[in-house]
C-alpha cells in the first residue's frame, strides 16, 4: 500500500472515531435525533460502521424513541458486521430495542439466532416481555434459561419479580424471594424495592414489612411501595405514620410518595395533612404535574373542600381525562348534581372523553337533579361506546332512571341487561318503595324470583317496607318465612324493618316477638317500635317504648326523638315534650331541622305557640317544614294574621314556599277572610303550576267558600280533574254558608248523579251551615234524608246540628222530641243546646228540664249551672219589667 493510501485510511480511521465520540455524546445528553441522524451521515456518505459501543447506544436512542424503521435498519447493519457472533452486549441491546418497540416476535427471532444465550440477552428478552404484559413468557424465559444453566443476576430476578407483580403471581414471587435469599442479594436495593412492592401490592404487609426492614438504607421508592402498600389496605393511619417517619429519617418524598399520601388523606378525610404535603409540592415545584395534580384535586375533592379542588384544578392548563374526572367525582361525592353536569359538558367540549367513572357521576347527578333530558343523552354515548352491559354503568342507569321516577324504563334496562344482577333489581324496587308505588315494588320483588335471584337483606328490606305502607301483612309474613330460611332474621336492619312492617300492619305482638328475637337492640330497632306505635296512634305505647329504651342506655338518635315528639303531641303530653325538649338540647340536637320542626310541631299541638315560636327562633335554618308546623298551630288556634305573618318571614329569609306551606297560607286567608291576600296566593300558585294539585284545589275551594266568594271557589272547583267527596263538602258547606239554598239542593244532587256518595261529614257541613243561617227547612229536610236513606252513617253530631237548627228558632218541644227518639245516648252538649234555647226564649220549665238532665250527667256541670242561672236572671227580669 503506498504512502498515500496509508495516509487516507488513516484519515478515515480518525474521522470514524471522532463520529463514534459524538454519536455517544449526543445519545448521553439526550439528543438522540442527532445522533441518528449522525448516524446516517457516516452510512450512506462513506459507508464506514461505527464499533460495538456505538451501536449499542444507537440501538437504546430506537429503543427511547420507540423508532423500529431506524432500529430494523441498524439491525441490517449490525447482521451484516457479524458483530453479533463476538458481542453480546449488541445482540442484548438488539432484543431489547425489539422489545421495547413492541415488536415481540422480532426480539425472539434475533435472540434465537444468537450463537450463545447468556444472562444479558435472557435479560433482555424477559424485560421486553415484562414491560409489554406479557409476564407468563417472562417467567417461561426465567425457566429457560436456568434449564440451561444460565446463573440469574439480579437484574433478571428483578424482572421475574415484575412479572410476578403484574400476574399477582404470589407463589412464584416467593419462590424467586426465596432464591434471592439463598444467593445473599436480599439487601439489593433494587430487588429490595421491588419485593417491597410486591408484597405491598398482594397485601401482604408483614412480609412486606419484614423485607422493608433487612433494607440498609430504604430509599424513597422502599418507603413509598410500603407506604401504598398500607393504604391499598385501607390502614390509612399507619400509611401516614410511616410517611412522617420517613420524613424524620431525612428521606425527600417524590411525586410518587405525595400522590400515594394523597390518596390516603383522601380516603381518611386528613385535609390538614393533605395541604402539608400541597405545601410539599409547591415547594418541589410538582403542583402542575398531572399525576400529582390530579391526586391532590382528587384529595380535595373527597374532603368536601371543593373550591381549593376547584383552584388547583385551574392552575393545570394541560390537563387530561384523569383530571377531569377527579374535579367531577368531587363535586358528585358531595351532592353537586348541577356542577357535575356542568363539568362534563365542559369536558366533552374540550374534547376530552368521557370514562366509565365520569359516566357514573354524570348519571348520578342526572338522578339527583332529575334532569332526564341529560341522562338520555348519557344513555345514547353509552350505547354508542358499548358500555351498557358493564356492571356499574348498568346498574347507575337503572338507578338514574328510578330516581327520575321513570320506572318502566329502569326496567327495561334491567331487562336488556346481559346479566341481570340483585343491584339492579334492589335499586328498582327502592326507588318504587320511595316513590309510593308499593304494589309495583311488590311485583318487582316477586320478579327477581323467577330470574332466580338469591335475596339479598336490601331486597327484604324494601319489599318488607312496601307491605308496611300497603298493610299488607300476608305478603308480610310470606316474606318473613323467607327471611327465616335464609337465615337473614339476625340482621339488625332487615329484623328492624319486620318491627316496622309489623307495626304499620296493627299487629303489635308480631311486631314485639321480633323485637324480642333481635340478638341485640340498636337504636333503628327502638326507633322501629316507636314509629310504628305513633303511625297507627298509640302514643301512650310509643312513649313507654322510648321510656324502656332510656332505661336500657340504647343511643337516642334525632329520628328517635321525632317519633317520639310526634307521640307527644298526638296525645296532648306536653309535660312529657317539655323533657324530651330537654334532652335534645344535652344533646346538641335542637339546631337540626326535622327535630326542631317536630318541636314546633308538639308545643303547637299542645296549644303552646309562644314555646313552638321560641324553638322555631332558635332553629339554624328556618326551613319550609318547621315554618309549616308553627303556621299550623297558629291557624289550629285561630290566630290567622301571625300564621300569614310566619309564611312572609320565610319567604323574606328566601325559603321556598312548597305545596304544603302555601296550603298553610290559603287557610289562614279563609279564617281571617282576606279575600285580596288569597287572589294574590292564588296568581302565585298558577304560576307555579300548582293549581291543580288535589291538596291545593281543595284548599282555594275552602279559602273563596270561607271568603263568602262562591263564584271564584265554583271556577276553581270546576277547573278540576278530579272531585272527591271532600271537596264536594266543602262546596257544598261554601253554599250554606251564604244560605244559598237552592245551590246547596243542586249541589247536593249534582254530587249523587256524579255517583259520589255523601258521607257523615257531608251532613254535618250542611247541618252546620243550617244552623249558622237558621235554614229551617232545608236543615230538616236534610236530617230526614240522612235518617231514612243514610241511617248507617249518621253520628251523634247530626242530632246536635238539628237541635241546635230547631233551638236557634224557639222550636224547643221539637228539639226535646228529637233527643227522646234519637238512637245515641245524650251527651250534656246537647243539654247545653236546649238551655241557651230555653235562656233566648225566657222558657223556664223547659230550661228544669234541660238542666235536670244535664245535671243526672254530671252533677258538676258549671256550663249547665251558668246557663240555667242566667235563665232564671233573665226570666226575672221579664216579670219585672226590665
């Protein structure tokens, strides 16, 4: 070779040394485009191959980049340098470009042409398969390679351990622990570590612990596998001792550490933990990481503290699906209904996808909110992602569906369902029970038997409530025997719930049995009875229940002391209500809305305005319930302005009048007949669509009768759908009281074509109305009626109507005439009737007789003793002359 050509090569040899140098510098400042670039220069420009150490960091750029065009093409090269036949280190780095391009069938046929398999290619090829999922062939190759007497090092174990993981493989896991051990590499920090997150993630913590321990020096990925470990367990105070024991050993938590404590504030409500470590990350300078802000939204979120939720979640401005769905699951935890539909349609907007949580949310919220227009949108992006069939979107559509009172269509879900489970059966049925329609509740119950359903205590507990409601105890007992059989009878809840049925159906002793068999009594059991004897009217029983229950120190509840203040007032016991009214105070109790509005309610009942106002002042939130109950008792009372007054000071404070409390408004109109107020009353409720609510129709009736307004109470009753007997009545009573005769026989008669029978309040509303205006005639002509065809509903009431009719106008003899022949035994009332007759028309015989017999009832009868006194005083007057 001349002295020219050697001077050439040399040259060439230089250059190619320099162009190695900087291909390996760029790829170890992170410039892998420029050194594949690079690459290609030296290829195709004066095809000289770079050495082995140059491949192997070109073959990691492709592995980085996940570029396999360049990496297939590096392989051509490499095949035909044959420096796969002397270097392992590029056959390994070949495999493991191969694997991490996710071309598995390419790394295992370049590792089958290797002259030699040794630790670094098995290595390689087990990795490739670690990190694409595929851990059995990972372990297949583990097998492999030790049946041909390759020695493991611990970076092959560490990969076997992975796989492991990813199988939750736990035999085989400590199988290799096991192995690890024996060759003294347990101490290893990287086969440390990730035994410690082995372990962790099976929940095996003591061996987790145990591992954690032999570490010499646990860093921070040790003490974050074990700290996750602790909290996928649910032992969220140990996973926050070991997070601050860490932090005492000096140890700087990283992103991973803050999201796993996070995650375990979150789930232990440790807000004030939660912003040290937000305080942690600012510091760090992490808060607009995704992963880390997404747990600490999430964080928030969970703890009710939504706007700082809110705040963190703004500061993100390159956010993703996992964000998103950590601010709605806060605001649908919470109760946000309007806020998760909001953040949703925001979601979508941005043109992020929705998630089957997000889904779930959203269609909580639709429930919630009963926004149903929404939910069918969300049914349609279901069916069109094929969701419907997973089991937590199916079963919240039902639940959507039945909160939104669309029943069949919850049932046809249901019934679409690939697998129709107890869940969706249970939320239908539930939302039947709430929804009033026990019958229906009934026969979905009966339904879940023929799909062969095995019962669950949600399902005999709301088919037990339903019999309550219906008082059906028959079907009632049929389902206890069941309950019998499969053995749910000990359940507090479901036991619980066969009291109230129980009770509701009259059948006290059953109800106590029950009880009785209860292996112990929780306040839902105590409460059960107590409710149960207050729904069908035995207030004194109730109260002896709940005396037993102090006595036996069983946890007095709020919804205790409601069933319990509800006795009291039904029977008048106020000196009992003012002790209850004691012990909610010890207990903090008397802020909360339905004990405070039962507490009203009682001193109302009781005829104590002045104490059920005091309560009602004292109330945190003066609601529509409590205000309710003080304005009934004012209008039981009489006193109509302060019930008008009551309603204007909620709406003042900017509470919602409901149906009820404006019902409340328009009796108070018709006590004090404020014709003008109730008009107003009545444009308010048209506007509402209230008009023709039954409840409500009944009362504007009511109000224009008592107003003297007939022309506007017979527009309103004309306008509605549907007419009962009571609202006949109270027509009918409207009429008498103008003494419209006429109207009042038209009524009358119109109600009999219609087929509605009159009942004993009819009589009495006409009667009465008779009476007041001295209709004689139509008075007695309807007495006549009433005795002759209706004589199965008269009442003792009738007789004092049409005596007092008969008093009114001096017909004594014929008042006295009626007594003698009625079927009832006199009360002294009656006596009373004929006595302030006798005392108008200055009949004194007529009054001995009255007053003897009111006195053979009661020898103390100071109203006769009045009465018959003035009798006399007027009767001397008249022989006087005064």
């Amino acid at each position: 070779m001349c002295h020219s050509q050697q001077a050439f090569f040399r040259l060439i040899h230089q250059e190619c040394c320099s162009w190695n140098s900087q291909i390996i510098q760029y790829v170890r400042d992170g410039n892998l485009r420029d050194a594949l670039s690079l690459y290609k220069d030296i290829r195709y420009k004066i095809s000289v191959h770079p050495d082995a150490s140059t491949y192997v960091c070109l073959l990691k750029a492709c592995a980085k980049l996940k570029d396999l065009d360049m990496g297939q093409q590096l392989s051509e090269d490499i095949f035909a340098t044959r420096l796969l036949e002397t270097d392992t280190y590029i056959a390994s780095s070949l495999v493991n470009m191969y694997a991490k391009c996710n071309s598995l069938g390419k790394a295992q046929e370049v590792f089958d042409k290797l002259f030699t398999h040794d630790v670094v290619s098995w290595t390689a090829l087990m990795s490739g398969y670690v990190e694409c999922g595929h851990g059995e062939e990972a372990l297949n190759c583990f097998e492999r390679l030790q049946q041909e007497g390759v020695s493991p090092n611990p970076y092959t174990y560490l990969c076997g351990l992975k796989a492991c993981s990813g199988l939750r493989d736990t035999d085989k896991g400590r199988h290799l622990h096991g192995e690890i051990v024996e060759k003294g590499w347990e101490r290893v920090d990287v086969l440390g570590n990730i035994l410690v997150d082995l372990y962790s993630k099976f929940g095996k913590l003591s061996s987790a612990r145990s591992v954690f321990d032999w570490l010499q020096s646990p860093d921070v990925v040790s003490w974050t596998a074990l700290i996750g470990g602790y909290a996928e367990k649910g032992d969220a105070e140990e996973a926050l001792a070991l997070l601050q024991e860490m932090e005492g050993n000096g140890i700087v938590p990283n992103s991973h550490t803050c999201v796993c404590s996070l995650k375990v504030c979150a789930n232990m409500g440790a807000t004030t933990k939660g912003q040290e470590i937000h305080s942690h990350i600012c510091t760090m300078g992490l808060e607009t990481q995704l992963l880390v802000g997404s747990a600490l939204v999430n964080m928030y979120g969970k703890c009710g503290f939504l706007s700082e939720a809110q705040y963190v979640f703004n500061d993100i401005l390159d956010r993703d699906s996992v964000l998103w769905t950590a601010l709605i699951g806060g605001y649908a935890e919470h109760g946000y209904g309007e806020e998760v539909l909001y953040y949703y349609e925001q979601m979508l907007v941005k043109s992020y996808d929705s998630n089957p949580i997000t889904l779930i949310c959203a269609l909580k919220a639709c429930g919630s909110t009963g926004a149903i227009n929404a939910g069918h949108n969300l049914h349609s992006e279901i069916l069109k992602k094929g969701l419907e069939n997973e089991f937590f979107i199916g079963n919240s559509l039902v639940c959507m569906y039945a909160d939104c009172y669309l029943f069949e269509t919850a049932e046809v879900v249901i019934c679409k369902l690939s697998l129709r489970d107890v869940v969706a059966w249970n939320t239908l049925l539930t939302g039947y029970v709430d929804f009033g329609c026990n019958e229906q509740a009934l026969e979905c119950f009966e339904r879940m038997q023929y799909d062969f359903l095995s019962l669950d205590p949600v399902s005999c507990v709301g088919a037990l409530k339903a019999c309550g409601w219906l008082g059906n105890a028959t079907i009632g007992q049929d389902i206890h025997i069941r309950i019998l059989k499969i053995g749910f009878e000990m359940d507090l809840i479901v036991g619980s719930t066969l009291v109230d049925m129980y009770m509701k159906c009259g059948l006290f002793a059953e109800a106590l049995e029950v009880f009785d068999t209860l292996t112990s009594h929780d306040v839902v059991s105590w409460t059960a009875l107590i409710t149960g004897y207050v729904y069908c009217g035995h207030g004194d029983e109730a109260l002896f229940v709940f005396e037993r229950m102090l006595h036996e120190c069983a946890c007095v509840n709020a919804v205790t002391f409601v069933s319990s203040l509800r006795a009291c007032a039904h029977i008048r016991a106020i000196v009992k209500g003012r002790e209850m009214h004691a012990m909610v105070v010890k207990r903090g109790l008397e802020g909360e809305p339905f004990v405070g509005s039962s507490l009203v309610d009682m001193y109302t009942k009781c005829g104590m305005l002045s104490e059920a106002h005091d309560v009602y002042l004292k109330l945190q939130v003066a609601d529509h319930i409590s205000g309710t109950a003080l304005t009934s008792g004012y209008i039981e009372q009489g006193c109509g302005e302060k019930a008008l007054d009551c309603l204007q000071e909620l709406q003042d404070k900017g509470v919602l009048m409901n149906v009820v409390a404006l019902g409340c408004g328009l009796k108070a109109c018709g006590l004090l007949g404020a014709l003008v107020k109730g008009q107003q009353m009545h444009a308010d409720l048209i506007m509402r669509g209230y008009e023709e609510d039954p409840l409500i129709g009944l009362t504007l009736v009511a109000m224009y009768a008592k107003c003297a307004s007939m022309r506007e109470a017979q527009d309103t009753f004309d306008k509605l759908a549907i007419t009962d007997m009571v609202l006949w009545n109270v027509l009918i009573a409207g009429y008498a009281q103008i003494a419209e005769s006429e109207d009042v026989t038209l009524h009358f008669a119109t109600m009999l074509q219609k087929g509605i029978c009159p009942d004993s309040a009819t009589f009495v509303h006409i009667l009465n109305s008779c009476s007041d205006v001295g209709l004689i005639d139509i008075g007695q002509m309807f007495f006549l009626l009433l005795s002759h065809e209706y004589a199965s509903i008269v009442i003792p009431d009738h007789y004092t109507c049409i005596i007092d009719i008969f008093g009114r106008v001096g017909r004594i003899e014929r008042a006295l005439a009626i007594i003698q022949d009625m079927p009832f035994h006199p009360q002294a009332v009656l006596w009373h009737i004929v006595l302030g007759a006798c005392q108008r028309n200055k009949d004194v015989d007529l009054g001995r007789h009255a007053f003897k017999h009111a006195a053979i009832l009661n020898h103390n009868d100071t109203a006769a003793y009045v009465l018959m006194s003035n009798l006399y005083a007027d009767s001397s007057s008249k022989v006087l002359g005064c």
